[in-house]
C-alpha cells in the first residue's frame, strides 16, 4: 500500500455519495421487480427482506468508517462487488487503480 494521496481522497469524498446513490437506485429497481412478481404477497416479502438484509452491509449502501486509511480497501471492495466500475476510477492516480483493480 502506498499513501494516499490528497488528490485521490478529495475525489474519493466526492464521488462517493455519486456512487452509492447509483447503486441504490439499481437495488430500487431490483426490489420492484421482487414486488412485481406473480407469486403470493408473503413470498415477495420474505425476498424482499432478506434481499435488503444482504444489500444494507454492502459499501455501495453504507459505509460506516470513511477514513483515508480505508479508502483504497472500501473501493476495492466497491469494484469487486460492482458497485464501481473502470470507468468509475479512470481518474484516480495510476497507483490507486492498480491498487483497486488487483486480480
């Protein structure tokens, strides 16, 4: 790991609610199509729940240390789990994106 830089950190605060908020807007659409089902009224509720219950520890929803010591391994775990994307990282510095992209 390599420190980070202040250039990284401003755009790292401010893409982040950018990123969540798209991310959340996804989940909206995934939880419509839950409810809009044809199955019984309790099998739609029951994959709702759990689907929120899984999707509210994901860091596309919440993130509850925003720390510049964590922010390479928050967006890590934000590009492995498709929250973000290449596009999404294209101008962070070269250091910070090998970091993020690692296989």
């Amino acid at each position: 790991m390599y420190g980070v830089n202040e250039r990284d950190w401003k755009l790292f605060c401010k893409l982040l609610p950018e990123w969540q908020e798209r991310y959340m807007a996804k989940l909206i659409e995934e939880y419509k199509e839950i409810l809009n089902k044809e199955v019984n009224p309790s099998e739609r509720y029951w994959e709702l729940y759990n689907k929120i219950n899984k999707d509210k520890k994901n860091p596309g929803v919440l993130i509850t240390d925003k720390s510049r010591s964590k922010m390479s391994r928050i967006l890590f775990y934000m590009y492995r789990l498709n929250v973000i994307n290449d596009n999404d990282i294209v101008d962070f510095s070269p250091q910070l994106r090998a970091e993020i992209t690692i296989k």
